[in-house]
C-alpha cells in the first residue's frame, strides 16, 4: 500500500514537472535566432515559449492545475484506504487523467490567445509565415515581444 502510495505521489509530481516544464519551456532554450540584418523578410519568428511563461494568465493556470493535482491527491488518500490495490491503481489513473486533461485545456486557452495574437501581428507587419524560433538557422523577423505586447495589452 505504502508503495502505491509513493507511486502516486511521484506520478502527481512527475504531471506537475511537465507542466511547469511546458509552461517555461522556452526559458531554457537557446537563443539561437537574431533577426536578420539583410533585407526584410516576410517569415516571422516567435519564440512560443517565452510567450506562454509570460502570458498574463501563465500564473493564474499554474495556480489552476497545482489546485487540481492537491485535489487529487486529497481524493486519492480519501478514497485509497477502502480500496484493493487494483481499484487503487485505477484511481490513480482516472485523477492522472483528470489533471492531464485539466493540464492540457489550461494550456491550450493560453495558446488560442497566443496563436490569436500572433496572427494579428503577423498580419500587420506582412509576415506571410510565422515559425518558432527553433525551427530557423538564420533570417526572419523576430515578432515574439510585439506578441507579448499584443497579448498583455488584450488582457
């Protein structure tokens, strides 16, 4: 029991890491990307990492889903001490579910406003295409802080 516990526990912990992991993402990647000195171009480059972790409502949704794993594991040690372990294993599961698909929902109304922004900034500056910033060696416009300005502005 004592094991399924821990096995719990660092499944929760292992779903909070990724989804800080996801949310600061682009904090530890590389600046591999500067905005090309030759010409204009018409290829916008956004890092989309930085534009999530700064994203007004990054604190607030990382609030939302550190809420929703206490919840959990609140509900698992409720419901675990009248369970065999296979009712116990599939607890674990469905509240691993449930915070994934919190996780994901959470994220992904961060990112509608994200790709929201970006399109309307790529639209005013007359970008044509727009791609991470990881996805370039050399040239394109970086747009990312006209993004996040955009965003924190429609807040």
């Amino acid at each position: 029991m004592l094991n399924l516990k821990k096995r719990v526990s660092v499944t929760f912990i292992a779903t909070l890491i990724l989804a800080l992991g996801v949310i600061g993402w682009g904090a530890i990647q590389p600046a591999a990307v500067s905005a090309a000195k030759g010409p204009a171009s018409n290829i916008g480059i956004v890092d989309y990492g930085k534009l999530i972790d700064q994203h007004p409502d990054a604190d607030k949704a990382d609030a939302a889903l550190k809420a929703e794993n206490e919840q959990a594991r609140q509900e698992y040690e409720s419901k675990a001490a009248s369970l065999n372990d296979q009712e116990k294993q599939q607890l674990g599961n469905q509240l691993s579910q449930r915070i994934e698909m919190k996780r994901r929902q959470l994220l992904s109304e961060i990112m509608d406003k994200v790709d929201a922004a970006v399109k309307a900034v790529a639209d005013e500056k007359g970008l044509s295409v727009v791609v991470h910033k990881s996805a370039i060696v050399s040239g394109g416009v970086d747009i990312t802080d006209n993004v996040l300005a955009k965003v924190k502005k429609t807040k």
